[in-house]
C-alpha cells in the first residue's frame, strides 16, 4: 500500500491490506504508518485499492463549485446512484436523508 505525495509513491509499512484494514476498522493505520520505501509515480503498478468491494457508491453532483460550473441547481443533499456493473443501471437514484 502506498500514499500519494505530489510525484512520488510513499509505500507504507503495513504487514495487512487495505481490505484488511477497513474490514478492522483501522484504517487510520494506513495514515499513521511509517514510509518503507519511496518510488516515482508511474515506476510500480497499481492495483484496485480494494480487491472485491461488496458494494460502489457513485455520489454525483454534491460538490457546489461543479454543480455551479455546469450550470445545475446546487443539489440540497448528496444523491447516490445505484447502479450494476457493464453499464446496466439497476437501482435509479437515491437521495441520502
């Protein structure tokens, strides 16, 4: 696992995987931890930060610049759209309380 800083790849010292971590409910390791190592990016291939997630939620439109940069009505509360995967969308939109 690795941290992003500006051109380089900041690789983590963790023993567990990011699944590992969010299934733990640790996630705040993956912040604290030390760097083991550091590497250009683009020099080390990235994989899916989560390997099977067992659900992907798209939040659209809830940011108010890009809401007013597009020309849309700024939305009064995040929408969530559900959707399946090949393009197919199975759920429609639905607004969080």
């Amino acid at each position: 696992m690795a941290r992003i800083e500006g051109e380089h790849l900041c690789l983590l010292d963790l023993a567990l995987s990011l699944d590992d971590l969010i299934r733990g409910g640790q996630l705040d390791r993956a912040s604290n931890a030390s760097v083991r190592d550091v590497a250009a990016v683009g020099t080390v291939p990235m994989l899916a930060p989560v390997r099977r997630p067992g659900k992907i939620c798209i939040v659209g439109l809830n940011y108010a610049d890009r809401a007013r940069e597009i020309g849309a009505d700024v939305p009064s509360h995040p929408r969530f759209l559900r959707g399946g995967f090949g393009g197919r969308q199975s759920g429609g939109c639905h607004r969080a309380p």
